[in-house]
C-alpha cells in the first residue's frame, strides 16, 4: 500500500482497501477507496483502464471532490513517473492511435455522437450545443455566453466577410456554421459524418431560416470538394490521428483561396503521448491528441504560414467544470435512460478531462493560417480585442 | 536567354547580358543586366553565392527597384523551381547549416555585429538601436515609434511586474534590457558575446542611470545561471542553429522559475531550409532560419507549453524598408568608411531580406511560453491591446 501511494508519486490523497488498510494522509483531498481484492489487482496490471471501468461499477470509488483529487493524483504522477520499475512502466505504457480509415472513422464517430442529441442536450450550453471548449473573458459567463464568446472569437480570428464561402470540417451540431451565416453574412458548407447530429444541424437551420446559406453535407473530411475564403474546423482533429495529417493538409490547401485564411481549433499537448486507455477504449475509440510538433507538421506539410496560435488551456478545465456541474443536475435522468456504471463513467471522464487540462496534460490550441503568398493579412490582433466577444444577454 | 528567364519562373522581369541580348518583358519590373560572360557562368553554377558577389563588385546590376524586381524573382523562382533540370538544382542547393560551438559562434558574431556601433548606427532606429523586426501599428509610424512598440509590445506579452528578474539571451544593443528596466521597473541580466555592443550597452546603463538595474554579462547563452520570473530572447535563435536547440531549451527550463513566462523572438520559415548561400557565406555566416517544426520543437523538448505564436512576416518587411532607405541616405559616408562593394552588398542584402519576407520565404514569429505547471497564466490577450503600443513623441 505504501509502495503504491509512493509509486503515484505520493499524491495528498488516501488509497484505502477494503480491508481498511490505507497509506497516505487521512486530512488529505480526498480518499480512493479500492473495494476488493481482484479490483486491486486489475488496477496493478493495467491502471489506467482498470481506474476507469473499476469507477464505472463502483469497485472503486473517490470521496471527497472528484475533479479535485484526480488532479493531486495526476500531479503527483507526473513527479513520480519515472520512478516506477521498468516492468510496470511497459504494463502501463499506452499504444498510440495512428489514425482511421473511413469506414471505422465512420464507426469511431457513432460510438461518442450518436449517442443521442438529448443525451448532450442535457448538459451542453443551450445557446450553440457546443462540445468544444468555451471562451471565459470572466470566471462570471455562463456557460451559454462563453460558448457564444467562443464562436464569436473564431468569426473574429478568420476576418470573415459578408458573401465569403467558408468550409467547415467537422461541424457538430452545426452552431459555429449557423452563427457565422447569422451574425456575418457568410455562406457555408459544413461536413460531418455523424447522422444524428446533421438531423439536428438542418434542423435548427431551417428553423433559424439559414438552410439558403448553410448547408450541412454527410461526409468524411477527405472528400470535401470545391474552394473556400475560409476554412475552419474545431474539434474535429482529435479525430483524424497523425497518419492522416498529411491528407487532411491537402484538402486545407487544395480547397482554400491563395489570399484566404484558416483556423484548426483542437485539444493538443506539450509532448506527444497516446490517449489515455481508457478514454481511447471506453469513451473516444480512435482519438488521438498532438504534441505541438505533430499540430505544426499540419501547417508545414500544407505550407502554409502560421499566423497565430493562442493556448486556451485552462478555459477548457471551466468548460468541463460546467458540463459536469450540469451532467450532475441531470444524473437521474441520465440513469434512468441508461444506467449508472454509464453516468459514472461520464462522470469521471468530465472530471478527468477538467483535472488533465489543469495540470497541463492537455492544451487547447487556436490555430490561425494562411497559405503562404497571401500578403493581404491582418496587420495585427487589436480588431480582435476591440470590443468584448462575451454577449450581454445570454 | 529564354531558357534562363523561363528557368527563373519567367518573372515580370528583364534579364539583359553584356551583348545587348534580352530575355523578358521590356516594360516590366526593371531589369538585371550580367556585364560579361565569366559573369554569366558563375551565376549559371552556383547562382546563389554568385548573384550577390557579382552585384557586390559591380558585375551584375540591377536597373529599377532593388526590393521590387528580387521580389519578383522570387516570387517566379518559387514557381519555377521544380522545373530546373536534376544537375541544375544538384549545382544550385544549399547546404545547411546545423548550429556551432562557442568558439565558432564567438567568430560568426564578431563577423557581423563587430563591424562597429557607429555603422550600424547610421541606418538602425536612434530610439533603441534595434536590430530586429519592429512592429507597425500603423504603416504612418515611423522606425523610432515601431521599434519602441514593439519593445512595449514584448514587454506586455511577458506581463512584466516591477521587482521581477529578468534574463535575456543576446541582448544586441541593449535596448529591450534597458526599456523593461526603465518602464517596468524590473532587474535584468543581459548576455552578449559581441564585445563592441556589450561596450555601447554599459555606456548607455550609465547614461541612464540604469547600471543598477541591468547587468550586461559577456557569455555564450549555454553559459547563462541562475533563476529568473521571465525569459526573453530576442533575435538571438538564428545564430544558435537546430543542434543547439536542446541545449538552449536546457538553459530555458532550469533558468525559469515555475510560475515563470518567456518569449522567443525569430526569424522562421514555413518549412525548413537552408539560408541562402551568399547571406550564409558572407553576411551571418552560421546562420540558420528554422521551419516552424523546429521552431516548435524547441519547447517541445523543454516540455513548455506554447501560449501565444504570433508571425510579424509584413513587419519585417517594413523594417528593412526603413533599414535600406536609411542606409542609402548615408550610402556616400558607408563607401568612405568601408567601399563601394561593401555598400552594394549591404542594400543587397537589406533589399533580398525584404523581397523574402514579403514573398513569404520568411517569417518572424514571437512565441510565448511557460512551464508546464504554470497555472498563473494571463486569463487572454486583451491587455495586451488595451492602449495602443506606439508612443506619441517618438
């Protein structure tokens, strides 16, 4: 037990069995609690899968704040590392995602987004349904007016223009593509493969009276066709895996305009490292986070120049604070329509997402680019900043 | 003659030999005339050391404007060059360089920065003698204003505080040490290994009072010691080359303090390559410009994350366009002081940098960083927009 708290990197949190036997401090973060024996053994072998699914049923379960001790835990760990012996540090190493065809692209996405609109509706903001980090000027927004705040920053950053095309590479539930139309006079064309979140994209557009200028389009990245102004696309390269970097550069270059401009927004890291095992395995099957040297092999393969790259981790440790705030307030129903191994696995996977962005395991990068003979850029960033991208009234 | 103007990209531009034989539009951009037939043949065989030799001696001239016509050529060049027969590109590519040792970089910096203060004097900024991309609110500043701006400019990116210590590797002139000291009232430890603008530095710390402040320390960067709240370099990564960068990235995280920021200000490229063989050979020997890659890997290997990329490529486009009307203004007391093939090599070399920014050959990026644990991080960028960076009286 004490080997064991020592090999975490002796985090102020409790291990306790379910004999009572404990190591660690008692007035500490909080307390895991392991329940039986054959739990424990699992999380020797292969801990990071075993924490998650152990989590799941309840054969191990974390008193105290949840978000809160997973930090401490993955903080310490990340001290402690290096001092593990050889055999479990190869039991424990993770096999990283190279990337997908397009059928288990296909399949990888129904996993996580099919999962039902209503399900996301629950705990997503209420104003764009966006799953992709939010834009917090204040600790004060609401969730509703960062997300906005965020869609808003990125019209800002891609400079649009009434009447410029714009494509849109993996468009959710279609927020950015409607807000952009809405508020900027642009048209758009925005592709996604999962099916019930375009049900509730062309949906929401003829509600709004935008199906003329946005139109949402079932298919992979690679087979976007024609030319754009603009192209964006947030939250989508988490999808793609490095294997496809090189594809997903030749579409960015063959379809944007020699004086257009880009944005890629995604979730990236300090150093490469595979997903977590059990984020790979239970909840995003074939993600695969970059290293900035990965994310900037994009923008080099496709030559294009990069103009601006704003990290905005800790925004996204709010965002998860929000939606697992929200999550929470809704768990009885989220029980009832599936069960609770599920909401606890959604509840650790918000809380472990929050915890790993704050102690900088994850970053969120904004990246803005051009290709490489467009003179016609921005002299500066002060348009961006000129007056706050937070609305008042939402 | 047709073959060599196709083989160029066939640019807006006439290529005209000793004979009176032409290649190229009449009317078009200007026109480069080679003056005798050995002439021709160097350029033929090795046409990057040879075009700036020959304009150096007088050889080759260029008739119309210097900056535009090597803009346009460029520009053709990067179309035409997958076209050049095997041997041709074979004879024409560079060779790269890779970083030196401290010797080697104390030989390459006296090369270039030890020409003595009063030539570089006459052409650089009277405000802060500033030997790097300045930053142009508006195209109306003039050098002093964009200069001094884009010290302020440096400044609010590393959120300075007064009391905080600073150190800066290869601080020139000295200008940004004494400008964080003077307004932002912090202690700075300044290294250089130029002996003659290390003297022009402690001078002016005196002048100003400033002695007790700034601490101008002649040493290698790999040398540098100690702790500091903020690390900045600015302009110093193109002398160190790609194999030193593990070694800076080594400097940069035991030196910086947890909580700590820094800034690295460079040159870079959108993708690698060699610095052009006539500038490399006899302008910064030992020079290398990185890929954005490169660049990143940088702080990838210190384990940093990456806060803020901006690319100033039009900046620097504009600061050399001040540089090289300022230098002509004093072209007749550069010829007295040195020669007439010194000063032609100089508004090459002054005109070619332009024209390769401008046609995006190169980028200037200013890159923010911090320790991975650095959770004091600036919530965004609106302060740094808050007021405008250029002063009024400048």
């Amino acid at each position: 037990m004490k080997k064991l708290h020592t090999l975490c990197g002796s985090p102020p949190v409790q291990i306790r069995l379910w004999d009572g036997a404990s190591a660690g401090p008692s007035s500490g973060e909080g307390i895991i609690e392991i329940r039986d024996r054959s739990a424990l053994l699992r999380l020797l072998r292969q801990p990071e899968v075993a924490f998650g699914d152990l989590y799941s049923s309840g054969r191990l379960v974390v008193h105290g704040d949840l978000t809160q001790v997973l930090f401490h835990l993955m903080t310490a760990m990340g001290r402690g590392a290096g001092d593990a012996p050889g055999l479990l540090r190869w039991l424990w190493r993770n096999r990283p995602a190279l990337g997908s065809n397009q059928a288990a692209a296909r399949g990888n996405i129904h996993h996580h987004y099919d999962l039902g609109n209503d399900f996301y509706a629950l705990w997503l903001d209420r104003a764009a349904m966006q799953y992709t980090c939010a834009y917090f000027e204040s600790p004060d927004n609401t969730l509703e007016q960062a997300q906005l705040a965020k869609l808003e920053h990125v019209c800002r950053k891609l400079r649009l223009e009434p009447g410029q095309t714009v494509i849109e590479a993996g468009c959710g539930w279609g927020g950015l593509a409607r807000y952009m139309a809405r508020h900027y006079g642009v048209r758009v064309r925005a592709y996604n493969i999962s099916r019930e979140q375009l049900a509730f994209a062309r949906e929401k557009a003829r509600e709004e009276g935008l199906q003329d200028r946005v139109e949402y389009i079932e298919d992979d990245y690679r087979n976007i066709s024609g030319h754009c102004d603009r192209f964006v696309s947030v939250g989508m390269l988490e999808h793609v895996g490095p294997r496809n970097y090189a594809a997903l550069a030749e579409v960015m270059r063959r379809s944007l305009h020699p004086r257009g401009l880009g944005l890629i927004h995604s979730i990236g890291r300090n150093r490469p490292a595979p997903v977590n095992g059990w984020i790979q395995k239970r909840i995003f099957p074939g993600a695969y986070v970059p290293g900035i040297v990965e994310l900037m092999r994009l923008f080099e393969t496709g030559s294009f120049s990069v103009l601006d790259v704003e990290n905005l981790r800790l925004h996204y440790a709010r965002t998860l604070d929000h939606w697992l705030a929200r999550f929470r307030a809704h768990r009885t129903e989220v029980v009832r329509r599936y069960d609770e191994p599920f909401a606890r696995a959604w509840e650790l996977y918000l809380a472990a997402s929050s915890a790993t962005f704050r102690s900088s395991g994850l970053q969120l990068f904004q990246v803005v680019f051009a290709p490489p003979g467009n003179n016609t850029l921005p002299n500066d960033r002060r348009d961006l900043y000129r007056q706050a991208a937070t609305p008042k009234d939402a």
